[in-house]
C-alpha cells in the first residue's frame, strides 16, 4: 500500500504534465435572467493555449461544455441545457446568458498552458431568483398631535428566502438609538416613536438575497398625517352599539302600540 503511494508521489513529481491541485472553488453568484463571466485566471508567466470548461450540477453527472482553443470557440454538445446561452468572452473567461435556476452548480474549467502542465480552475455558481419588491403595511398606535407612534411592517411576497433589514437616514446607515424605535425579533416591523413637527426621520427596509436588493422609504409624513384622522375603531364601535340601542327602543315601542290597538 505504502509502496504505490509511493510510486505514485515519486510519478506526480517527475511528471510535469500531471495535473496540479485545483484551486478552491470561487463562489459566483447570478440572477436568473442575468449573466454572469467566468474568468480563469492562469498561474502568472504560463501562456494559455486551450482551456476545457465542464458542468455538474451536484447530480453525479458531468457534462463537457465548451472548448477554448486557438482556433476559437467548440461547443462538443449545442443541443445541452445551455444551447446558445454560452458563448466565448476572451481566451480565458466563459459568459452564461439568460440564466436559468438549474444552471447552478460547478463549473470546472481545465487549463492547458504551452508548458505542458494542466491547471484545474472551479466555479460555484449559485442563480437566484430576483427580491421582489418590499412593500410597507403600517399599524397606528397611539399617535397624537404631537408624536407619531406606528409599527411599519415590511413585506416581500413569497420571500421565504430573502434577508430583510431597516436602516434609517440617508446615506443609510443601522438603526442604533433602541428608545425611538424597536426592531421586532425577526428584523421585519419596526416600532416608532416620533416628534410629528418637524418629521425629520427616513427609514429605509431593504430586501435582499447575495444576487439582487430592492429597497422602499415609506413616505413617513403621510402615514403620520393618515394614521391621526383615520376613526378609531372605538368610534365605530360606539356607533354600531347606538344603532343598536336605537332599534332596540323602536321596537319596544312598537310593541307597546300594538298592544295598545288589540281589543
Ligand atoms: C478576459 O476578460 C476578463 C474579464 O473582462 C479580463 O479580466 C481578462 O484580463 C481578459 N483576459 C484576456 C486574456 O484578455
Ligand atoms: C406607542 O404605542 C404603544 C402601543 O399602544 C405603547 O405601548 C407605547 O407606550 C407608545 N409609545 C409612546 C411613546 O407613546
Ligand atoms: C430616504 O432614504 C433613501 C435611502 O438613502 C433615499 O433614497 C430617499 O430619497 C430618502 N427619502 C427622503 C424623503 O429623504
Ligand atoms: C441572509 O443574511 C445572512 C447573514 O448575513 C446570510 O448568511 C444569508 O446567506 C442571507 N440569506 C439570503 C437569502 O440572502
């Protein structure tokens, strides 16, 4: 056992043309629909003469892609998932067009230089669905003429897979100062407390995941203004219950004629 290990070791360095470690795989992030370049960088002095790109998508197999040679630009397989979608940026970098979800998985380029020696290269390509747009819900407290105290609720439809974070001032900058606003624990409704005159506060929530951000400043002085004049739901309350009382006394009375008329 210890001998071919050996064997082996004594092979790998005596010849050159073998294989060299891959360097770790750099993490690349895409946006469906985008495109993203794929960039082999060559060990500094080493003159690039082909360069093999392949694809796995984590499923066991592994497809040949593309070539780079001197003569240009070989697709083995047109008729693959990627069809037209690739194409050949420079003699070292690959573009993938109009990104699919199932295009993510590792790209494995394999250098050949004119010293014989092969140098293996691997990408993480990782798409991502766009953010969608946050959308702002506020819920009054207890405002009165004087300060503003609401809980905005920022919303991204169907984001299970989206971070969301409020920032406030712009340029942006965290929150900080917990007495004039509180951050529910899941980062998504933001409490405030603020002075109405002057209104001087913008808050910000972002959606993102690591391939896109969407961004929304709720118009702070009109949820103010609105959450002040609009009923209580007390009010409607009272005047449900004085109808109610109303209707009741009308047909007591009825009742009291109607007996009246009977003989
Ligand atoms: C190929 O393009 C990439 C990205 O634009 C660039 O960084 C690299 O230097 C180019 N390489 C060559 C050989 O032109
Ligand atoms: C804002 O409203 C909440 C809920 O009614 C209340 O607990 C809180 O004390 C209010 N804050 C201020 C500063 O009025
Ligand atoms: C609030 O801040 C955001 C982000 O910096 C900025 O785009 C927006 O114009 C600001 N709005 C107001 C009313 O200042
Ligand atoms: C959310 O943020 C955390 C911490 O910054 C990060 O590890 C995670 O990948 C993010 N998730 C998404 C979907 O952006």
């Amino acid at each position: 056992m210890s001998t071919h290990w050996f064997v082996l070791l004594a092979c790998a360095a005596a010849n050159p043309g073998l294989a060299q470690a891959p360097t770790p795989r750099r993490h690349v992030n895409g946006i469906l629909g985008g495109s993203v370049l794929l960039s082999v960088v060559p060990f500094p002095g080493r003159k690039v003469r082909t360069v093999e790109w392949s694809f796995g998508a984590g499923t066991g197999d592994t497809i040949q892609l593309a070539e780079f040679t001197s003569a240009g630009f070989e697709r083995p397989n047109p008729k693959d998932q990627f069809q037209q979608r690739l194409e050949m940026h420079n003699a070292t970098s690959l573009r993938i067009k109009a990104l699919q979800l199932d295009d993510s998985g590792v790209y494995e380029a394999r250098i050949k230089t004119t010293v014989s020696i092969v140098e293996d290269q691997a990408f993480l390509l990782t798409v991502y669905e766009p953010v969608p747009e946050p959308e702002i819900r506020s819920h009054s407290l207890s405002s009165t003429a004087a300060k503003c105290n609401i809980t905005l609720q920022c919303l991204v439809p169907g984001g299970e897979r989206v971070n969301i974070s409020w920032r406030r001032g712009s340029p942006m900058r965290d929150l900080g100062d917990q007495e004039r606003y509180q951050l529910s624990p899941d980062g998504r409704s933001l409490q405030l407390s603020l002075p109405l005159n002057p209104l001087a506060s913008n808050f910000t929530c972002t959606a993102s995941n690591p391939a896109d951000q969407k961004s929304i400043s709720p118009d702070l002085q009109s949820i103010c203004q609105s959450s002040r004049t609009a009923p209580r739901p007390c009010h409607w309350k009272a005047i449900f219950v004085g109808v109610f009382l109303g209707l009741q006394i009308c047909a007591i009375v009825l009742v009291n004629l109607l007996h009246r008329k009977m003989p």
